[in-house]
C-alpha cells in the first residue's frame, strides 16, 4: 500500500510555480508533492528573497502572488 495520497501531484514536474501567502512558509518540493522520488524538502526565503525563490536542489522558481 501507498501512503502517498491519490491526488499527489509529482515532484518537480513544472520549473515555474505560482504560490500564495496561504501556502507559506515555502518549501520545495511543496506538500501536496509526492516526496519519494524528488530531493531532500528546502524552505525557501520568498518574502525576504523580493517575491521570487529558486530551489538550489532542482532548479524550480516560485513566485509570490
């Protein structure tokens, strides 16, 4: 059995993310990630960072909406 949810999107499949202030502290990969097949979680300083963070591990850019 699986103890990832069903809906769990894969890690890393996009390189530009849109995230709210709902959704944070940021993290990559983000918690509705499925974690199994991606790198170590990071959080990510968006705010202090003007709005805009890149995840050293795999390269994603978030910005802040």
């Amino acid at each position: 059995m699986s103890s990832q949810p069903v809906s769990a999107q894969p890690a890393n499949a996009q390189s530009r993310y849109e995230v709210t202030r709902a959704q944070l502290p940021l993290s990559c990969p983000l918690p509705e990630m499925a974690l199994w097949n991606s790198h170590p979680r990071v959080y990510l300083p968006i705010e202090e960072d003007g709005g805009e963070s890149q995840c050293p591990y795999c390269g994603a850019v978030f910005v802040l909406k």
